[in-house]
C-alpha cells in the first residue's frame, strides 16, 4: 500500500482538527506540511493540543508546495482561501481534496480547466458526509414526482457562505429532473423582504445561522394530500471524514475534477 502525502490546510479548524485525527490514524497517510495563518515555521507537534506529527507549518501556501513534496492537498478552510489553495496545487502537481463551499461557477470552471490542463485529478466535496449524499440523492429521485420543493439548510453561526454549498448542490440535482416552475400563489406577495427565502428556479432555499447547529438540511417536497421531507443532521464533524479519506484515495486515480462525493460512491 503506497503512502500517500497530505499537505492539510487549516489544521486549527474544526473540520481541521478532525483531519489530523484521520491522517495520524490512517496506516498510509502521511502529513507533510500544514498551511495555516499563524505559527510559520514551526512544527505541528509543537503546538499545544495537536498531534505528535512532524509536519511544519507554512503561512504562505506558495512556499509550502514549492517546498514540500506531496501527492495530495486536504483544504478544509473558506471559499475564498479555498479556491486559492485549489489552484495554486494544481499548479504545483499536487491533487486537491477541497471541502470548501462556496466556489462561485465561473471558479469552478477554472479549475476544472486547469485540472484538464494539468491531466490531474481533483475533488471538490460540497459535504463529505456519505449520509448527506445520499439525503440528494433521494431527493433527486423524489424531484421526479413531486416537482413543488423547498430547502430548507441549518448551519453553524460562523458559517460563510449561504445557501450552503449542499443546498445548492441539491437545487442543482433536482433542476436536472424539475421544469422550472414558481410555486406557491401567484399574486404571493412578501410583507418583509426575503421571507419566502431564495428563488432558485422557483423552489424556495432557506438559510438558518444558529449556535449549537452544525449541518443539517430537509427537503420538503409537497403533493396533492401529502408531503415528504428527505431529512439529514450532522451531529459530529467525524461524520465527514469517511467522505474526505475516499476523496484522498480516489483522487489519485482520477485526471478530471469531480464535484460532488456521489460520483465517487458505487
């Protein structure tokens, strides 16, 4: 079994932390180099609270990749850092994990062109969570039948990007098997700006901010006498990282950007 090389971006995060934990644990992974805004040049197993691993921090990504030599990078950071990162390995011979939402399409479709550029693989993962995957899935499915939809998606209050990148992800699943259509009544009329939600092709997204929520999202869809809500909760973040060790399996045989875990599922 070959050892795979992981440069992990944002190792202090939550999702971050996790990622350390699957990489220490994991038999043939390998930390080489951690990209992080603070603590340049040091060692991961000096700081505080972090595992044992003998990976040094870059705070300039460039450095870290010109420097380090790995196969793959895991980046768990923000949209905005996110695509920088995605970019910058791909430039480097490096297959990027990126579990970041948020990439606008004209992003993604740079990368994408960079990674035909490059003949190499990437994966970009709106949610690592296989149950979550499958919660679009189903709902794909469902789209067929019962065209009326909304979303609703709750997240954490740090969360960045809304929709989230899940959300827009199911609305776009669902658009591939669903006419557009505007739904509710026609004369609907809303008293305070923003209260149906987002209007995406006539289904309605809505994005809850709270403490004490990590990711949780239902599907509403509404038929004549009845409903059925396709409903996923994340209660841990370790629910995501069986999703981010098949990306980082599976990307290295891959010469093309895969957006979405469900393409990488039997």
């Amino acid at each position: 079994m070959n050892t795979v090389k992981i440069i992990l971006a944002g190792p202090r995060g939550k999702m971050g932390s996790e990622a350390l934990r699957l990489i220490e644990k994991t038999e043939n992974f390998e930390l080489v180099g951690c990209i992080d805004r603070k603590h340049n040049g040091m060692k991961l197993k000096d700081l505080e609270g972090f595992p044992a691993l003998d990976a040094e921090i870059y705070t300039n990504a460039e450095e870290a990749f010109q420097k380090v030599d790995a196969d793959v990078l895991i980046d768990l950071t923000s949209p905005e850092v996110g695509y920088k990162h995605t970019r910058l390995a791909l430039e480097n011979g490096v297959r990027p994990v990126v579990g970041t939402t948020g990439f606008t399409k004209e992003q993604l479709v740079e990368i994408e062109s960079l990674v035909e550029q490059k003949e190499l693989g990437a994966v970009i993962a709106p949610n690592f969570a296989v149950g979550a995957v499958l919660m679009m899935q189903f709902s794909k499915w469902a789209a067929k039948y019962f065209p009326d939809v909304e979303i609703i998606e709750k997240h954490h209050d740090q969360k960045l990007d809304a929709p989230s990148g899940t959300a827009v992800k199911t609305s776009e699943l669902i658009k591939e098997v669903r006419e557009a259509k505007n739904q509710g009544h026609p004369d609907e009329k809303e008293t305070i700006q923003g209260a149906r939600g987002a209007n995406d092709d006539g289904m309605r997204i809505h994005s809850i901010r709270l403490p004490g929520l990590i990711a949780h999202q239902e599907v509403i869809f509404g038929g004549t006498g009845q409903t059925l809500t396709i409903k996923h909760d994340t209660y841990h973040r370790q629910s995501f990282m069986s999703g981010v060790k098949l990306a980082v399996e599976q990307v290295q045989k891959l010469n093309v950007l895969v957006y979405g875990l469900e393409n990488l599922l039997e």
